[in-house]
C-alpha cells in the first residue's frame, strides 16, 4: 500500500470514529466504557443491605414499589460536590413525597466522615456507608470513578444511569425521574 493509500484510509477511519462518537447517546453505557458492570434493563442486585449514616438500614428489596435513586458519592470527588446541590433541589425536594428515594451511597469513608460530609453538602437525603465500596462493586467496575446515579424502577429495573455530572444528561435524566414517578407512558431512557 502506498503512502496516499494509507492516509485516505486512516483519514476516513478517523472521521468515521469521529462521527460515531458525535451520535452516541451518554446515556448508553455501550456507546461508551462508563465502568458500568449492569446496564439499564438489567433487575438491579437487590442482596445487599444500606446502612445509612443515621444507623438506620435499609435495601432495594425493603424499596420495591418505589423509584430509587442510588448516588454514588465520597467527600473527596469534586464533581459529586458539585451534583449533590442540583440533586438536593431538583430530585430530593422535587420528588421525596411522591414514591422516589434518594441514597447517597459514600464509596469507602468513614461514619463520621460521612457525616460530616452531609452537613458540608447541607442536603436532606440520606447517605449510606460502602465499606470495601462493595456495593458500589455490584454496579460499577471498582476501579472506576464515583459521582453516579443510578436510576431504579418500582419493579427493580435499572432504567437509567448517568456518569460524571453533565448538564445536558441531568436534564435528561430528570424528565426519565419525572414519567417513573409520575407514571407516564413517555419513554424514560
């Protein structure tokens, strides 16, 4: 293959990538590698048990019925601190009496850590203990990042996952929080 044969091939195979990349969707995890080890249609793991920093516990079994909305978090990650206040007004307090739940699960930090990291944040939702970030191990590879949602339908079903904070896919995952728990036929992913 000659030098000009080479470089058209590698220029369309660039601007090829280029143009599938421009078309995924961010809330796919099989466009991308989001460190997603479940994807959404899959039935949530459900044998594990959140203990929150309150020393109250709980699980997605006990949750059945409603929509739960697992935030992967730690008091170190900056871009959870900067979600945590857009989740606070535009999810907890939008939607807590209406059948949603908002855990804050606190990837591998201690109780008072935790705690102190919920009086910082000034937020009303819950946080969880992850020890080990083992439950954060049931959803997501444990070598990737936190600042995660998770998005749990009444029956158990994943329906939605968003990485990082992004404006754009917040927006969206608000509308997929307002059919669940509004019990809209529109399509929530």
């Amino acid at each position: 293959m000659n030098i000009k044969h080479l470089l058209i091939t590698c220029t369309f195979l660039i601007s090829t990538m280029f143009a599938g990349a421009q078309t995924a969707k961010p809330t796919d995890p099989a466009s991308i590698d989001r460190g997603y080890i479940v994807k959404v249609g899959d039935q949530a793991p459900a044998d594990f048990e959140l203990q929150l920093a309150d020393g109250t516990k709980t699980s997605l079994k006990e949750l059945r019925g409603k929509v739960v909305i697992l935030q992967f978090t730690a008091s170190w990650c900056s871009v959870c601190r900067e979600e945590m206040p857009h989740l606070e007004k535009d999810v907890w307090q939008a939607y807590k009496g209406k059948g949603l739940i908002l855990i804050g699960v606190d990837r591998d930090e201690p109780l008072e850590k935790v705690k102190r990291f919920h009086q910082e944040m000034n937020i009303s939702y819950p946080l969880a203990l992850d020890p080990g970030a083992d439950i954060f191990g049931r959803f997501a590879n444990k070598k990737s990042g936190v600042t995660r949602n998770v998005i749990i339908d009444k029956d158990g079903k994943i329906v939605y996952l968003t990485r990082l904070y992004d404006t754009q896919e917040f927006a969206s995952m608000l509308k997929a929080v307002d059919a669940l728990v509004n019990n809209k036929t529109a399509s929530v992913n």
